[in-house]
C-alpha cells in the first residue's frame, strides 16, 4: 500500500472497516438498511456500536459525539467519554446500539425560529446511517439529524435527507415509463469551495475581522487583483504547506479533495472535491469548512469563509454542482448514446428547467445572506436574478423541438423526441459563461451563487425538491398516457414553450439583462431582505407540504431564523464600525493631526521665514475629512441606537438594509479616505495591501 492509500479514510468506519469488524450477517443487514434507506433493527445497532467503540479505541479515542448541523450554519458537537462506572470504583469503556441511534442533547440553546415555544424544549439527534462515522481530533462523530420531540426539523440535514427521498421516489415513477429497472435515483453534488488565507498576528489586529468575519474598513491598496496575476499563479510556500496539511486531513476522513489552485483575488484559493452523494457532500463540505480553519491556525494562518471579506476585490462563493445518478450507475443528465437515452435525457433536462422557472424565488432565498448581498450582482458574481445556461447548441435543439423544425446542423434532423440521438456536447462548449447562475455543464448543472460560508444543504433541498416536482407531475400525464411517445413528444415541447423565458446564454452582469429580464417576467430579488418574505408564497409551502420536506410551521420557523440572523449580523457590523471608529480611528487621526499643527507651529517658531503650506493643506484635509468622519459616526450612532429599531422581524431587516447598512457606508468612506492621508505608523490596524499580500 502506498502511504496516501493507508492514510486515505483511516479516520473513517467505512464500508470496508464494517465489513471487517462487523459479523457477517450484522453487516449484510446495515448495508440493506443504509443501501434501501430503512429503519435500523436495535439488535443491530447494539452489535454496530460495539465495534465502532472498538475500532475506536483501538485508535486512541476516549470519547464520542453526535455530530449535526442545527440552524446556526455551523456543526455542533457534545463530547461524551465512554466511561461507565463499576461497583468496584473502576470502569469499562461502553458504547450501546441506543447511544448510537439516538441523542438528547439540550436544544434548548439552538435556533428553533419559534418552535421552542409551541413544543418541547428538547430535541434529539437521530444517527444518518447513509454517512459514516468519523473520527476528528480523538472524538468518534456521529453524524446525526436533529429534530424537536415533535419531529420538527431543527436542522440543515433532516429536510435535505427529505427532499433526497422525494426525489428519488418521482424520477423512480419517470424512469419505470421508460422501462428501466433503477430502484433509488441519489442527487449528487461536488462542492467548490473559496476561500482567503491571512497572516494570524494582522487579523488578530481587526476588531472587524474578529467580530465579523470581513473587514469593514480599508482603503484600496495601489495593487488589487487588475492585473489577474494570482488567478491559477504559482501557489507560494506557506500556502502550499497550509494545502498539504489540508489534504491530509480531508483524506484521512474519506473526503476526496481533489483539486486546488489560486484563485482571483489575492490571497484567494480554492479547493473542490470530487461530487459524491448529496448528503454525504454536505457533511464533507461543513467539515472541510471546519478544517480549513483548524489547519490555517496551525500554520499561524486564518481562513476567511466570510463572502466578501474585502472591498474591492472578488469575494468568495461556492459551486455547487449537482446532477442525479440512479443505483444502477446511471446519470441522469448525461444526453446519452440512443434516442431513447436522448429523450429521457430531455425529459430530465425540461424537469430541472421547469423547477428552476417555477421556483427561482426558492434558488434565490437558499443562498440569501447578509454576506452574500455584498457579491450577488456586483459583476464579480451571478446577479441576483435567476436564469439558465444551456449553451447555443442545446439552446437550438430546444428551439427546433418546440417550433417542429429541421434542426440541420450536428447531424440531427427533423428533430422528435425519441427518433434521434441527441450529439455529443462538449464540456468546453457550455462552461464558457461565467456569470450564469445555473449552468449545464455537459453533464450536470452549476448552481454558483451560493456564498462560500453558507451550507449547501438549502440550497440542495430546494433543487431537489423542485426537480422532484416537475417529474410528479410528468409522471402523473405519463402513466396516464395511452401513446407514450407521443405524450412524452407533446409534455416536452410543451415544457419547452412554457418555460424557456428562463434560457439565458448571454452576459449576465450588463445592464440589459436586467431590463430583458423584468420583461420577460423573472424576479429579480436584489437582496436578502427582498427575497426571505417569498419563502411563506402559498406555492412554496404547498410544494414542501406535498413532498413532505417542511411543515408550514418548519418555514415560519426557517423564515424566521433567517431574519434574525441577517439581524443579527448587520447589528454586530454596525456597532464593530461604531467601536473602531470610536475608539481606534478617530483617536489616531486626532493624535496626527495634533502633532502634524505642532510640527507645523514649531517650524513657524524656528523661523517664521519657513514655508508650512504642506503642512496647512495637509491639516486642511485631515479636519475636513475628521469632521465629515464625525459627523458619519453620530448618524450611524442614532441609527444603531436600539429604540429606533422596529419590533418585528422583517421591518427591522428593512430597516437595517436601508438605514443602517447605507449610514456604516458613509461612515467607511471618510475613514478609507483619512487612511490614505495618514502616516501608516499611526494608522491602528494593518492595512489591505498588509493583510492580501504578505501570506
Ligand atoms: P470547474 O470548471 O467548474 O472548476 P470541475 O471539472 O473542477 O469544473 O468540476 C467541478 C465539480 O463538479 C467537481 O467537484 C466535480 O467532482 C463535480 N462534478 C462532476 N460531475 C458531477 C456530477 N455528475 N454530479 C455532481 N457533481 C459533479
Ligand atoms: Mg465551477
């Protein structure tokens, strides 16, 4: 065995290690229940527990935790020991099937957006066979759901376990219409992830990068990221150290980072893993999230996961790039070599144009956040309105089959569903567009607006919960059909007809877009504020209650939640601006300006003859702009001020989208300007060109 195939998933109970560990007929059951999906007998999971306490041990571990992602964004974790006491004041080290199955670890602490209120404080985790458990840092992680005793979803992987479910059983139904034997269909999702590395003893200077995770101040340095020389550039060795660490640590827990590079912006990077399924996916994006920053602090680093850390340079995002694969290997979205391949290809193909037609509200609201307002149509990122990229040549083919024309070029004819096959689309054909928010990518699509902190859980579950719908009601129109081909022919021009207005191969980020958009009818929810009210749409909660993803009362609670973390984050900007300001800048620049007069004064005292025109227009500016600055200061400071804020949620949010976050503006662009005039030894924090270029 070579070393990276020893170290590869030796942190994880895998597949192979049950095999193993585990009693032939025990792990032939696990594998059944975790394979189809079922409910785990407790026999077994009492002989489950005791071998992973034991493979544990075995690797120096003393302790185990239910590990799950309630709604704060971020995983949680309780560490128990496996201690038991014994009569004659020693211990055995013991691991039961129940403590493996099932937690109760006090929720009362976690957002619960209301829920807390109507039903039982306690929640409790429920062990997710389908990922397997891990060891982190000498703990054996559990990865668990986590709901209410009620069985309300207070967390991001119940509702997207759901929708994988949905999901699975419509395309079932589509797949049987056309003879094939798949019992289950998985999503699958491949993660890219951005993110900035700085230097730890200069963040640890920035009272806005402590509190809030980007900078809310900084002038622009002479050199930003126009000269595009970071992008792909050769990776310098302290970054490369920190990526070599990284891998390391993702491999031993099964995770299949992949590929590495620079990215735009300077000191950006990026790492994507190869997809896997989409639970599986967003358990290894948390936890490469996690070790990013865990692995950074060892190499006296720090990871940004914030969205935009920095003005003025790209911010950070996420791919999420998502097909569906059937049990028996199969995927979905890729156009096949047969005609009939090619028309179940298309059917798959207008199910996922359907849904993203019929929901761009959902897509845009599943990567609502106060981090990612600052990118979403700020050119640097998708903009804020939803569309799809299919290419020219996919764009045609749909074009030819709704109007019933020739379609000459490539080799196809007098296109009709099921007579042709459809060609061959090359990859470099359709991922030329970058600014499209969801683009086909020849075999799957790239959803790119999430924001690089944000989980991809959400944003999964409304895509799958969507497509699940399309291919609900095509199944309801197919199975009734007395001609299937010509149904199908019939349903996919339809489809075609009804929802092309969301086909855009053109450039996102100009202004014409945005005007051919609102005539075309599609939304354009600018930021977070705008789109969250659209997660109560009559259409939406019915299209989570018919598939069973949320209750009605689970989106009050997600919708609520939401509102208050957008609260929440632009309050603590708001009053880390106040306090640096208050207390960092305008000090330092009071202090310069005093000695810059003195300088001023003694030079005049020396000789009068001595010109000190410097030093008066520099004194001139530095009171203007301290003024200016104080005046922006006292604005932002009435804003704050708490009796101002509205009591409920959504005007609040308005009130700080439109108030607050426009008065830290004014108040950041008198400060960045002082910082351009004011000698660097004053100036009480490390600067932009300090903190992007010294890693
Ligand atoms: P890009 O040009 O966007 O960087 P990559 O080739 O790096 O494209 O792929 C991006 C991601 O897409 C990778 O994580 C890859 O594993 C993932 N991916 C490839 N095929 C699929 C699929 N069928 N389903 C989901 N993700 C996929
Ligand atoms: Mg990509």
């Amino acid at each position: 065995m070579s070393p990276l195939d020893e170290l590869f998933a030796s942190n994880v109970f895998n597949d192979s290690v049950m095999q193993q560990r585990l009693p032939k007929d025990t792990y032939r059951t696990l594998k059944k229940t975790i394979d189809e999906g079922r409910h785990l007998d407790p026999q077994i999971a009492n002989v489950v527990a005791h071998a992973m306490k034991e493979w544990a041990i075995d690797k120096g571990v003393t302790h185990y935790t239910h590990w799950f992602q309630p709604l704060t964004g971020i995983t949680a974790e309780k560490h128990d020991a496996f201690i038991t006491p014994t009569d004659n004041g020693r211990m055995i080290q013991s691991f039961s099937g129940s403590e493996l199955v099932r937690g109760e670890p006090d929720a009362s602490s976690f957002p619960s957006g209301g829920l807390r209120s109507t039903f039982e404080a306690r929640g409790y985790t429920a062990w997710d066979p389908t990922s397997y458990a891990f060891i982190k840092e000498g703990v054996l992680c559990i990865p668990t759901a986590f709901c209410s005793y009620g069985g309300e979803a207070l967390d991001q992987k119940t509702p997207l376990l759901r929708s994988m479910e949905a999901l699975s059983h419509q395309a079932v139904r589509v797949l049987k219409l056309f003879g094939r034997d798949a019992t289950r269909v998985l999503p699958t999702v491949g993660p890219e992830q951005e993110y900035f590395l700085i230097d730890r003893s200069l963040y640890e200077k920035r009272q806005d990068l402590i509190f809030t995770g980007r900078t809310l101040f900084g002038a622009k340095p002479p050199k930003g990221q126009e000269l595009d020389d970071h992008y792909f550039g050769t990776i310098r060795p302290r970054v490369q150290a920190f990526m070599r660490e990284l891998n390391e640590e993702l491999w031993k827990l099964g995770i299949y980072a992949k590929t590495e590079h620079n990215e735009c912006a300077p000191a950006q990077h990026e790492m994507a893993p190869v997809f896997t399924v989409s639970n599986i996916a967003a358990d290894h994006n948390q936890l490469t999230m996690e070790l990013m920053k865990r692995v950074a602090e060892r190499h006296h680093l720090v990871c940004l996961l914030a969205e935009k850390p920095f003005a003025g340079v790209n911010g950070s995002g996420k791919h999420n790039n998502w097909s569906m694969v059937t049990n028996t290997g199969y995927n979905l979205l890729n156009p096949g070599n047969s005609p009939y391949d090619s028309a179940q290809f298309l059917l798959f193909l207008v199910a996922v144009i359907r849904a993203v037609d019929e929901y761009q509200d959902l897509l845009r609201i599943s990567v609502a956040s106060a981090g990612n307002d600052h990118r979403l149509g700020a050119n640097e990122a998708p903009p804020a309105i939803v569309s799809i990229f299919l290419g020219d040549e996919l764009t045609e083919i749909l074009e030819s089959l709704e109007t019933g024309t020739v379609y000459k070029d490539h080799g196809v004819q007098e296109l009709a569903v099921g007579v042709h096959v459809l060609p061959h689309f090359p990859r470099d054909n359709t991922d030329r567009n970058r600014t499209s928010p969801f683009a086909f990518t020849g075999n799957k699509f790239e959803f790119r607006s999430l924001g690089s902190s944000a989980s991809i859980s959400e944003c999964n579950v409304m895509i799958n919960t969507a497509v699940a719908e399309s291919l609900r009601l095509y199944a309801d129109e197919l199975e009734k059909a007395d001609d299937f081909q010509s149904t199908l022919h019939d349903l996919i021009v339809r489809e075609i007809k009804a929802h092309k207005r969301i086909i855009f191969n053109g450039n996102g980020y100009s202004a014409a877009w945005i005007e051919e958009a609102r005539k075309r009818g599609l939304s354009n929810l600018a930021t977070t504020v705008d789109a969250l009210p659209h997660l109560l749409d009559e259409k939406n909660l019915k299209l989570f209650e018919t598939h069973h993803i949320y209750s009605r009362t689970e989106v009050h609670s997600r919708y609520e939640i939401a509102l208050e973390t957008y609260n929440k984050a632009i309050h603590i900007e708001a009053e880390t601006a106040l306090a640096m300001v208050r207390r960092e800048i305008l000090p330092a620049v009071i202090r310069y300006t005093g000695d810059v007069a003195k300088t001023a004064a003694s030079i005049k005292q020396y000789s009068p003859a001595f010109n000190t025109i410097p030093e008066e227009k520099l004194l001139t500016a530095l009171t203007e702009e301290t003024s200016m600055l104080s005046e922006a200061v006292d604005r932002l400071m009435i804003a704050v001020s708490d009796d101002k804020h509205p009591a409920d949620l959504l005007s609040r949010a308005q009130y700080l989208r439109s108030t607050v976050l426009p008065a830290m503006d004014q108040v950041r662009v008198y400060a960045d300007s002082l910082e351009a005039m004011v000698d660097r030894t004053y100036w009480p924090f490390p600067t932009y060109a300090d903190l992007l270029f010294t890693v």
